[in-house]
C-alpha cells in the first residue's frame, strides 16, 4: 500500500512539474501577500513580527484550500477519478498519495517564502521555529480536507463546499498554530510553546485517523 501512495504522489508531483500551475499561482501570491503587508507596519517596525507571524497562516489557509481543492477535482474533471477507483489498489493508498503530495507542495512553498517573512518582517530565527507548527496544522488540515473533498466532489459549488465545510473542524488546530506563532513573534522559546504543539500532535492524530477510516468507507460506497 506504501508503494502504491508513493506511485500516487510521485503521478501528481509529474504533472505539477509538467504545468507548475498551481506552484506558480501558490508562491505568486504568497509573494504579494508579504510585500503588501510588508507596508502595513512601515511606520511601526515594532510591530513587524507580529504583522508577519499573522500574514504566515493568512497565507498557510490559502495555499490549503487551493492545494486540496483541485488535488481530487483535477482528477474529476480531467475523467481520471472512476479510472482511479477502478484500477487495482486501496482506497486507502489514495488518501495516502494525496496526503503526501500536498503535505510536500505546502513544505515546499512555506520553504521558497520563508527568505521573504525574515527579510520583511524581521523574524529572525523564531521563523524557522515557526515552520514547526505550521506544519504540525498542515498535516491535520490537510487530512480533514480531504475526507471534505471526497464527499462534495460530485456536488456543484464544490470548490466553495469544501472550504466551508472544512474550515470550522480546522479552527482549533488554526487558533492554537496562531497562538504559538504569536508567541514566538514576541520571544518565546520553543520550550514555551510545547504544550501548544503537543495539542497539535494530538489534533493531527485525530484528524489523521479519522479521515483515513472515514476516506476508504466513503470510497467503498
């Protein structure tokens, strides 16, 4: 099953490659977002990095949305999505193979964009702290968003369906991931913010291992 997600996420990864579409639109607007807000705080500096720390999950919701929506609706439209239910391999190792592909598209940008929040927002080494819980509430976002993505897919306005439905289940892990990246702005250390990552980890767990039961029952259906 291993195998076959890898061949899954490494199939998404050779069209992304080939078009590079949705990459190019997450890192250009990733790019203006910071250069914007950038200007909000020109006249309080003081207020850099905690302006920064907010435009990092402003950014992080955006590429989320984008990224799982179109990781099964481009499978839809293109007629690929029966071919895939068809071909001889486990529900669950779809889920796997999309998991892997946008966690490794969301790593990626967050790590091109990275340069920029230091530079702009003056974050220092707390930016590199910050990818810690980005990623922890990637990882569960991107599980619940999936499971959401599934069950709207034949539904119209599905793109619209999916970020609505996904967005009140992800605002516990979003609340915490703000929490902790606010407090870093202001000179926590990593020490100080273990109790809020450790919720996180439980929050992927759960959200992890809800939608990977929950993802092969609706495939089976």
């Amino acid at each position: 099953m291993i195998k076959q997600a890898w061949a899954l996420a490494y199939k998404d990864f050779q069209i992304e490659s080939g078009k590079k579409t949705l990459f190019k639109s997450l890192i250009f607007l990733s790019v203006i977002l910071i250069f914007l807000s950038s200007f909000v705080v020109i006249k309080n500096p003081e207020f850099k990095p905690v302006v920064g720390s907010l435009v990092i999950w402003l950014i992080l919701v955006d590429i989320l949305f984008q990224s799982i929506n179109r990781s099964l609706t481009s499978e839809d439209e293109s007629d690929c999505w029966e071919a895939l239910r068809l071909c001889p391999i486990s529900s669950k190792a779809i889920f796997l193979g999309k998991f892997i592909y946008n966690s490794a598209l969301v790593i990626t940008v967050e790590i091109v964009t990275l340069p920029l929040y230091i530079i702009f927002f003056n974050l220092g080494k707390s930016a590199f702290i910050m990818l810690i819980p980005i990623l922890l509430t990637s990882f569960g976002f991107i599980a619940i968003g999936l499971l959401i993505a599934l069950l709207s897919l034949r539904n119209q306005g599905r793109e619209l369906l999916t970020n609505v439905m996904s967005l009140p289940l992800f605002l516990p892990a979003l609340f915490l991931g703000l929490r902790t990246s606010l407090e870093l702005s202001v000179g926590a250390s990593l020490y100080d913010i273990l109790d809020f990552l450790l919720y996180l980890f439980c929050f992927d767990l759960l959200a992890f291992a809800i939608a990977y039961f929950a993802f092969d029952t609706k495939m089976a259906e």
